[in-house]
C-alpha cells in the first residue's frame, strides 16, 4: 500500500513539472496576436504620423476646404437675417392661398432658413412659415461681407449743409443699429435694404472688386423718425442762415433734392448712400464652409464733397433729372465738381443697375425694386436694432 501511494505521488509530481514547463512557455512566447494591435510597426507608426500629425498621435479632423457659393450674392441667404418692410402673413407653404399662421408686423427680424421661388421659409420666435420675399429686407453684411460698412448716423452723423453743422444732428448718434453679428463673428452694422437690391449691389461690389476697387456703404434702410429729424434740423438752420438756404435752394435745386419731408426712398427699402474706396489689403475668410473676402486696408477716394453734404455742391448734374427713370440721367451733363473717383463710383452702380440721383454723389436708387413694391410700400416707422444670423450651411 505504502508502495502504490509513493507511484501516484510520483505521477503527480510528474504532472504538475510538465504543467508548469507549459506555462513557462506560455509567459515568455511573445503574443503575437495583441503585439499586433497594440504595438504598431514602425510602417504603421510614421503613416499616422502623416496622417494626423499630433505630438500624442490624437486624431484630428481636417477642415473643410471652403468653396465659392454660386449664386447672386456672396453668401447663401440661409441663415442671414431678414425683416419684413411691411405687415405680412406667415403662410404654412410657399403659397398666398395657404394657410395664414399668423401675421408679422413691419419692422419684425427673423432668421432665413431658405428660399424657394419667390418665399422665404422663416424662424421667428419659435414660429416657422414662409413670407414673400419681395418685400422684405435682407441684412447686406450676412450676403456681401467683403462690403466695407460704415453707418455714421449711428455714431457721428456726417449730414452737415454749406460745410456747417446741423444743430441736434450733426455729430451725434441719431440711432441705434449695430450688434454683435454670430454669422460673421463680429460686431458689425445693421444695413438692410429690399432682398431684389442686395443682388445689384453684389454685382457693383464685384465690378468694383475686379478693379482694385470696393464699395464703402454708409446707409441703407433709415428710419423714418431719423428722416423727419434732419429735414427739421436742416430747416431751422436754414431759416437762420443765409448761406445755408442758398446752398439747398438756389435754382434748380430745393430742399426737397437733398431731404425728403416725408417718407424717402431710404425708409421704403429701396436706396443706399455709398462711396468708393481704393483697396490696400484683403484676404480670404470662411464663413461656414464659404470662401469670402474681406478689406483688411483701404484708402477712401475724394470725392467732390463730404458725404451727406446737403446743398448743391453734392450734385452731380448741373441740373435736376427725375428720379423715376431708369434712363433720363444718360442724358444729363455733369456738374464742374464731379471728378473721376465718383464718376467710377457711378460706373460700378449702374452697370449694376442701380439709378443716381441728380443731387447726390453718393445716393443711388433700384427702381425695379421700387416698382415691385409700388402696390405695398413700406413707410420705415421703425428702428432696426437685432440681428438673427447665423451660420450659412
């Protein structure tokens, strides 16, 4: 018995030799299958070097190469601000017969989600629907960025007449419009004009870029309790200024030339007040994937007077030519005080459309889009102080 159990012992200590043989083997054979998972090769080392070149090897995603939108402006108009110029009914389709959701008063800001035919399919407050773009405005800075943008009525005005100040106005702030923009990641003025302008205005910035050139915006939509302020500021300096009546009423020109008492075409959507500058820098901006550009340096050209001179040193024609016609100015002559960079100015504008006015340099007018609006014109008794943009994807 004793004999039989020294066998088995022998047996077992046979077995547990030969297990620990194997297991010996099992701890020192390099693991082929998790070396290859956790410890690249060398090949595999330097092509995730090229390919993410991180000190700690993290993987980084590559931006998206920006692209030039194709259409007729800079930007899409999907996710620029618009606002209505008039009271309109949001519609539940891209259809006046359908359903009314509710009605969006003039001044009102929204969010441009996107256009279809002649809709625009809105945001507002939680509310989406589709208004009737031709009679609303669009926010120019969300569509041309590469505009340079300067509305001096909200910070100093310049409106001065004779070279002389207009008390309460000239130099003071006459209203509040500009605010931190999220689509362009700045500060930026609020310009809005009616949506079938901004497409002309494009189209001057573009002629105007392919020379060197860049147009230098002042003013679109003013409202109009800033328009009555200055025509009853520019009065009462006149009443007691001779100089002054003689600048803005010597034949054949009047007040009325340089100041409208009354709802002005810059309430209703359809004008801007722009000069010209001469190019010194610029680079290449991607707003949302889109390539744009933007004036990092310029000099602005002298014109024949300070914008917003209100007299008839600011005209352009020795003589008045009605404003309602496309094609009347061709055939007016030019004043002694209109000079090349304003003539190139008006170039830009009219190739693009756009029509001068007689008395001022700076102001030009779309009268299609006056035409377009004739039926439902709006009146401006509003300020426009926000700004809803976003992002174009």
């Amino acid at each position: 018995m004793f004999r039989g159990n020294k066998y088995k012992w022998k047996i077992i200590m046979a077995i547990v030799m030969v297990m620990a043989v194997i297991l010996a083997a099992c701890v020192n054979k390099p693991n082929d299958e998790d070396s290859g998972s956790n410890q690249p090769s060398s090949t595999e080392i330097e092509k995730e070097k090229k390919e993410n070149p991180t000190p700690d090897g993290t993987k980084v995603d590559k931006p998206r190469e920006s692209k030039v939108y194709e259409g007729e402006l800079e930007l899409p108009v999907n996710g620029a601000t618009g606002y209505a110029s008039v009271k309109l009914n949001l519609k539940a389709s891209a259809n006046p017969n359908s359903k009314t959701l509710e009605t969006i008063n003039a001044g009102s800001g929204f969010e441009i989600l996107r256009e279809e035919g002649d809709w625009w399919f809105i945001k507002k407050d939680g509310s989406s629907g589709w208004l009737p773009h031709q009679y609303c405005f669009i926010n120019l800075p969300d569509v041309i960025p590469s505009v340079v943008y300067d509305n001096t009525n909200t910070y100093a005005s310049k409106f001065a007449s004779s070279g002389k100040a207009i008390p309460e106005i000239s130099n003071r702030a006459l209203y509040p419009s500009k605010s931190f923009n999220e689509r362009l990641g700045k500060e930026e003025y609020i310009i809005p004009v009616l949506y079938s302008m901004s497409k002309k205005i494009h189209l001057a910035q573009q002629l105007a870029l392919s020379k060197g050139d860049s147009l230098k915006i002042y003013e679109g939509f003013r409202p109009y309790s800033v328009q009555i302020a200055v025509v009853q500021g520019l009065s009462k300096l006149a009443s007691k200024d001779q100089e002054v009546m003689r600048g803005i009423n010597t034949p054949p020109w009047g007040i009325a030339w340089f100041i409208t008492n009354g709802v002005s075409n810059h309430q209703k959507g359809y004008a801007i007040d722009v000069s010209l500058v001469k190019i010194n820098s610029k680079k290449d901006i991607s707003i949302g994937g889109y390539k744009a550009t933007a004036i990092t340096d310029y000099t602005e050209y002298t014109m024949p007077t300070p914008i917003h001179e209100l007299s008839g040193a600011s005209a352009i024609f020795t003589a008045p030519v009605t404003s309602i016609s496309p094609t009347a100015w061709k055939n007016a002559t030019y004043s002694d005080s209109m000079n090349e960079p304003a003539m190139k100015l008006q170039t830009y504008c009219t190739t693009a459309g756009l029509t001068p006015l007689a008395s001022e340099w700076w102001h030009f007018n779309d009268l299609e889009a006056m035409n377009e609006t004739a039926n439902n014109k709006g009146s401006g008794q509003f300020v426009l102080t926000e700004v809803y943009s976003s992002v174009p994807n």
